[in-house]
C-alpha cells in the first residue's frame, strides 16, 4: 500500500509536513478501531484523500479565524478532526448520537494530543440545552398543569429564540453525509439564533433536496448560496448476474456478485443562512478569500526570492569574465 504522502502529491495537495504525520496517525487510529466498529469505509490513503480530506480541504477555505464550529454526526470523525489538524486556529466540537463512536473519537483524540470536546448528543439536544432554562424549581403539580407546561415548552421550542447573554454561540455548523435537507432544515430551524451558518458537503442530488425543501416552505426565511463546486470520486456498485448450468437437471442458477466501479461526481459546499445576515456573511467570505489569496500570492513570492538568493553565488561564480580587447594602435605610412 502507497503512503499517504504520495496520495496527497498524485492529488497536488500541499501540506506541512507535520500536518501529513498527524494525518497519518489519525488514519492509523481510525483503520486500527474501525476493525471493531463501522466508522469509515475509506480504509486506504487514496479514499481518504480522494474523499475525506479534499473535502476538508473544500471546507477550510471558506472557514474564518478562530471559528467555533460544531461537527454534526462526526461518526469517525470526519470533517473535524481533519480540520483541527489542518487549521489548528479553530475551535472544533464533535457530536454524534451513537455511543461506541463518541467513545472511539474520545480515544483518537487523545492519542492524538488535540483539544477537540466530544458530545455524546444530538446537535439539536446541545442547542436545544442552550436555550434550556436553568436552576428550575421543581412544585408539585396537577396532570392538567403539567400537560399545559408541556405543550408551551414545546411551542417554545418551535419558534426562534434569542440567545442568553451567558451562552457561548456556534459560529459554524459543518455537516457532511447526515441526512436530506428537508430534515436538517427541520432539526435545526428553532435555533438558528445560536448559531450563523450551516457549511454542508453535498453531492449532485442537492438540486433536488433544495426543490423539495422550497415545496415544504423551508427556505423562506433562509438564504442559500454555493461556495464551491469540485469533483470527488465515489464508489458505485453494479449486480452482474452470471448463469451457471447444472449437468444433474439442466436448470440455470443465477447468481448476483457485486461490482465495484469508481467513479467522478461534482460535488459543492453549500452555505445557508438567515436572510437578515446573509450580505454580512457574504462580504466576510468574499474578504476572507482576498485575503488568503493575497497571503498564498506572498508566500509563493517568498519562496521564489529564497530560491533566486540560493541560486545567485552559483550564478556568480560560473559568470564568463569580459574578455577586453585591446586597441590597435595604426601606424602612419
């Protein structure tokens, strides 16, 4: 098997070298628990490259300084440990529904030496804990009481709030490969004031998703924009049936054997966000591009004047010298 060093180059992706040690680490961790619980089925460099960092990477461009992002349904960790690792500026959490994978990201993590907290939760039982009153009293009440308490807290739940002033709020949500739009949209629609923005990974099918979320009148309030569109690789299975003959009775058996064919899908980062903030976070990302595009230009000027200077003594010590030649001074006849 390759080394993850030579996926990233045959995919031209440059990174520190210390970032690719720690990648490699992180999928050894991650291959060595999946062995024990379904957590990826990118289990060679070239998958992990060609899907789960890529899409990291599609990701990262569009994410400010010391974001604080919640990574929903991480399952073996991906996009957030990848993004802690390749932006360390960032204040990743993860959260996923699913006990054993909370306690395998937990041990990752930790082996890894990140400071990533991991929520054994639903994201919308971590926001929905925000908005959560605190230090409740507790009466004895009748049936009816309870009922009606019941039914107002869930009206509450149902229309948007505004944050406490104590509450740390998300900057970013990042969700990738977790459910259809419609049910995101509905998950998290009561608490869009705790957070900005929802960055989703999506495949071609998001046209689709986005034309069924318009007919549930899900997009009403919310803005939708496409930060990137790129192409990734996918894997698709095919049944072949083959026919196999029988010398005792003539008959024919069919049997299915599944085939696996790689193949190139466009997929996009899709931002939304409420419509009151969306031209705000539209200038932000478009400033952020500036700037990184200015700091990438930089970097590569640097690197070639580092790379003139090295070269300039070997230059000056093979200069041909000028070869001076001497007048002729004539004769009179």
């Amino acid at each position: 098997m390759e080394s993850l060093q030579e996926s990233i180059n045959r995919y031209n992706i440059s990174l520190p070298k210390g970032q690719i040690e720690q990648l490699d680490s992180y999928c050894r961790l991650l291959w060595d628990w999946n062995t024990r619980l379904n957590l990826t089925r990118h289990t060679n460099y070239d998958r992990f490259v060609s899907r789960d960092l890529i899409d990291a990477l599609a990701l990262a461009e569009f994410l400010r300084d010391k974001e604080r992002i919640l990574d929903v349904g991480s399952g073996g960790g991906m996009p957030g440990i990848i993004l802690k690792i390749i932006r360390p500026d960032l204040h990743v959490e993860l959260c996923d529904s699913t006990g054993k994978k909370t306690l395998a990201l937990s041990e990752i993590i930790n082996d890894l030496n990140l400071n990533i907290p991991v929520h054994h939760a639903k994201a919308e039982s971590i926001l929905a804990a925000c908005i959560a009153p605190k230090n409740k009293k507790f009466t004895k009440q009748t049936k009816s009481q309870n009922q009606l308490d019941q039914r107002n807290q869930h009206n509450q739940l149902n229309q948007i709030q505004e944050p406490k002033p104590e509450i740390a709020r998300f900057t970013t949500l990042t969700i990738r490969a977790v459910a259809k739009l419609v049910q995101l949209l509905r998950m998290f629609n009561p608490y869009w004031t705790l957070f900005d923005r929802l960055l989703l990974i999506k495949g071609p099918k998001w046209i689709n998703e986005r034309g069924e979320a318009r007919h549930y009148n899900l997009m009403n309030k919310l803005a939708l924009r496409v930060l990137k569109t790129y192409q990734t690789e996918t894997e698709s299975k095919q049944d072949e049936s083959t026919q196999n003959e029988s010398t005792q009775d003539n008959s024919k058996n069919e049997t299915k054997q599944d085939i696996t064919q790689t193949t190139t899908v466009n997929s996009v980062v899709l931002q939304i966000c409420r419509k009151d903030d969306f031209e705000q976070l539209d200038n932000i990302i478009d400033n952020h591009k500036i700037i990184s595009t200015h700091i990438e230009k930089s970097e590569n000027f640097k690197n070639k004047n580092k790379e003139y200077r090295n070269r300039q003594p070997f230059h000056n010590k093979n200069k041909s010298k000028k070869i001076t030649r001497k007048k002729q001074i004539r004769k009179p006849l």
